[in-house]
C-alpha cells in the first residue's frame, strides 16, 4: 500500500532522514522505532503531507491507483502532539474532525459516540476535553484518527499516558482495525508492547535505517541466539571462566537473581554445552528464553552512536 524509495530530507546541516527505503503491504502492522532524534516524525510528516522529501519518492496505492498522496478520508493520523480542543466538548470535538475527514455531521456524530463507549468515556460524551486526563484525552485522539475508518492509519507514540489496562485495551483494538482491513504504521517506545503488535519493524538512527524485518528476521540478522538460564546451588569464577571459554557460548554471566545466563551463539547445540556445565556446576534447574526485542534494540542502537551526519558548509 506504501512505498517509500530512497528518500532523503535536510534541515540546515543536519540530514534527518537520510536514504530511507521501505514497502507497507495492506493490512499489515507496522512499527517505525527508534530513538529520539531519529528522523521517525520528520518521516511521518512527510508520509502524511504535511513536509514534502528533499529527494526519493513516497508512492501510496489507493484502489489500484498509484499517487504521492491518499485522500483525506483514506488516511487517519494521530500525532505525538496533542491536537485537541479542550474547551469544547468529547463529541462536538470528534464530530468537527469526522466532517473534515468528508463524514455527514451525522455519521461523525454517530460514529463518535460509538468509539467513546468503546473507549469507556461512554458517560462523559458532554464532558469539555480539558476536564480528562492525559490517558483518556489520548484515547479521544485516537477515536479522531480511526472513527472515519481510513484505509490506512499512522500512529505517533499510541500509548503515550495509557496505564497497563488502557494499553492492552489499544492492543486490542489495533489488532482489530487490521483484521477489519486497515493498515497500520505506529511508532512507539514500548518495546514489549511493540513486540506483541508488530508484523514487521524498522528501526532508524541518525536519519539511516539500521534494523528491518520480521522480529524473528530481526534476531537471526542480529546474530542473537537462545539464553540458557542455569539454577545452581553454588559457582566459582573459576567455572564461569570455563564456561565463557565454551564454543557454544557468546557471553556467560551471573544475574542479580542468583542465575547464570549463557548467551548461545547461533546454530550452536544445547545439549552438549549442558553436558559441560553439568561438569562445572551443581544444576538445580534450567530453561531457555529468547532475548526480547527491548534486548535487540538496546544493543542495536547502543552500537550506533556515532554523530549523526551533517551538511559540509
């Protein structure tokens, strides 16, 4: 649905976006992380219009149609910077932004009080923004950026002052807008929460791509392999010295929890490397884990920390 070709974008000497390249298929979550100061809001400005690229394309298809743009009513945004009016009220609020969107004032109306229920401010319809909380004024933007049911949605920091249950209420219902047919592309700081939701993820850094793919494309590309997690009821550093020195074994440390995580390299097998810790070790238990996605992108971008790049003057 989305196609984004070698796009480049410049302010003054700093090069924000810088060679970005990538596809969004329809009906796909996907999730544009990195940290701040990444280029992420100067790439969604341009995928929305509001900021035109330097140089490269960006090339939506809307019925079969290739455009640089979608139509107001095709495209919902939510942006990191609250938008709303906060001395009017919940509904005149989303029925003002549904008619912008070409909605009938009265399916805006209808439709607003819908995903206000749906949301959990059922009884607050009448309520002036400016009386909510951070968590529900958050959740009101985004009943603005999907309530004309777009075929495609962006969503800048989505979680941003939800608590655990509101969050998993947004799980939820992203899952759902994808299942009825709508494309998702969110940017967010929640690992674990981006872990869950995310068909495919794109991280960039100083303007430049330095991780895409599927989350499990992610960790193989990455070279991540398992976690061996070793209960024991004594150790010496002497036998996690023999431990670190095993060919199976990428790094080898005792956690605050009392544990000993060795980190497998990849294409390594377990077996023969718990045969050798048995030998070193007391075992009480053990398992294996996967590194999360929090672990991945703290390493990935904990490596790329050179000065992002500049304009010669």
């Amino acid at each position: 649905m989305l196609t984004v070709e070698q796009v480049h974008r410049r302010f003054a000497r700093v090069h924000a976006v810088n060679d970005i390249s990538f596809h969004i298929a329809a009906g796909e979550i996907f999730s544009l992380l990195g940290p701040n100061g990444a280029g992420k809001s100067t790439l969604l400005r341009m995928l929305v219009g509001i900021t035109i690229p330097d140089s490269g394309r960006i090339t939506w298809q809307h019925d079969g149609v290739p455009g640089t743009r979608l139509p107001a009513h095709a495209m919902g945004y939510l942006p990191e910077e609250r938008g709303l009016y906060q001395d009017q009220p919940l509904t005149a609020v989303l029925e003002y932004f549904g008619t912008l969107r070409g909605m009938t004032a009265t399916d805006a109306r209808a439709e607003a009080k819908r995903w206000l229920e749906r949301l959990e401010l059922g009884a607050r319809l009448k309520d002036k923004v400016g009386s909510l909380s951070k968590g529900n004024q958050q959740k009101v933007q985004f009943a603005a950026a999907v309530m004309p049911r777009p075929r495609f949605v962006i969503l800048d920091e989505p979680f941003s002052g939800l608590d655990p249950l509101n969050q998993e209420l947004f799980l939820t219902m992203v899952r759902s807008l994808r299942d009825n047919g709508m494309t998702v592309l969110f940017s967010a700081h929640q690992m674990s929460l981006v872990e869950r939701l995310a068909d495919r993820l794109f991280v960039m850094q100083h303007g430049r791509e330095v991780l895409h793919g599927t989350i499990p494309e992610i960790r193989e590309r990455w070279g991540s392999g398992r976690r061996l997690l070793l209960e024991v009821r004594d150790t010496t550093d002497t036998a996690l010295d023999a431990l670190r020195a095993h060919a199976a074994a990428s790094g080898v440390q005792r956690r605050d929890d009392g544990l000993i995580e060795i980190t497998l390299k990849p294409r390594h097998e377990v077996g023969e490397l718990l045969a050798h810790c048995s030998q070193l070790l007391t075992i009480v238990d053990v398992r294996t884990e996967q590194p999360s996605l929090h672990d991945v992108y703290i390493n990935t971008v904990g490596a790329n920390t050179s000065a992002p790049a500049t304009e010669a003057a």
